[in-house]
C-alpha cells in the first residue's frame, strides 16, 4: 500500500519529462526486495517498443532501465540493448500474455529465448494499457525454476501494472502494429554501444564549436 501511494503522489506531482525515470526509480528496487528478499541474484528490466519505422511498424526493442542484486550490476542503464523477435521479451510483447522460462540452460519451452551471463530462469509480463503494449518487464534470476510459483507470477504481473503508470498514453501501440526483426548478436551491439555516450558528447562538442 505504501509503494502505490508513493507512485501515486509521484506520477501526480512529477513533470511529464521526468515521470518514468522517478517512477521507475521508486518500483524497481522495491521490486527487487520483494521478489529477492534474500538476495540469491536478480535481475529487473524495463524494456520499451522502439517508434514506428517508415512502414508503420515497430520492429525493435530496447532495454531502458534496469536494476540487479548481485552477481548484476545494481544500475543498467549504462548496458541498453536492442531486443527482436529471438528474445523472451519479443515474444511477450508480439503475444500480449506474460511467459516465463523456468531453466534457459535447457530450455524446453521452445520459448525464444537467450541467457545473459548468470542468467538461469527468465519471466516477462507485457506493459499493457487499454490493450496497447508499451513493452515489458523482465525478470531474470540466477535460481532454476525461480518464478514457477503463482506468488512470484502474481508480483511481476503486478509490478508491470505499476510501471505501466510510468508511461505517457503515446507510448502504447496497437498489438497488429508489433512486427520484430531478429537484431545482431549481444556481443555485437556491445561494441557499438560502449562508446555510444562519447561520441554523443563529442558530435555535441564539435557542434559547439
């Protein structure tokens, strides 16, 4: 009850520019303590729908946002990534209905799915509003079968109610719009995304100047 009137007030009395940042700050470490209480590793992440392309279609996602207990960093923001059609949260998103893989080793879901490192099970709940999809929440655990119980699954559904609160009504699309593409290998965007901030700051630089 405490948690949702703090994201209440928030979403009430932050600026629209500054809304899903402090409302994501409030849900996720909160999250974290309440569906890892003992800290065995956990790893949550808001992931969106990327605009429309030309063609009207969303073929893309990215991680936007994310926290962790250890062995995860505590702050991912420094590590988005773009996310198609080969991953558990494309999958979610393009269906609308939540999944979850209770062993990435072996995987025997026939679910779309890759691990991360450390990553043993995996659960996303769509981000869902006046049935349009924003995106999703993922949750990632180092623990086998971690989020097989209905307890945990009624938490993370009920944690991307929240989140979806952090979200302008703009940012909702049509199901019938979701068209994702397989994106490049992990270890491939990373390339290109551990430098993306400098050079960001260089083209403003020269810009400047």
């Amino acid at each position: 009850y405490k948690l949702i009137m703090e994201v209440l007030e928030a979403r009430a009395n932050t600026p629209d520019l500054l809304r899903f940042w402090s409302l994501t700050r409030l849900i996720l470490p909160e999250a974290l303590k309440q569906l890892d209480p003992e800290r065995l590793g956990m790893l949550i992440t808001v992931v969106r729908c990327m605009p429309p392309t030309k063609d009207g279609k969303i073929h893309s996602l990215r991680e936007i946002v994310g926290q962790g207990t250890g062995p995860w960093p505590r702050n991912l923001e420094e590590k988005a990534l773009l996310l198609g059609a080969e991953s558990l949260a494309g999958y979610v998103v393009s269906s609308c209905r939540l999944e979850q893989v209770g062993d990435l080793r072996s995987n025997q879901t026939f679910l779309p799915a890759y691990r991360v490192e450390h990553e043993i099970s995996a659960v996303a709940c769509p981000i869902m509003r006046a049935c349009r999809v924003a995106g999703c929440l993922l949750f990632s655990s180092t623990q086998p079968d971690y989020f097989a119980s209905e307890l945990h699954l009624e938490l993370v559904r009920a944690y991307a109610y929240l989140i979806a609160l952090a979200f302008d009504a703009a940012d909702f699309y049509n199901p019938d719009l979701i068209d994702l593409h397989i994106m490049p290998p992990l270890e491939m965007q990373q390339v290109h995304f551990s430098s993306f901030r400098q050079r960001v700051l260089k083209l403003m630089q020269e810009s400047s100047n």
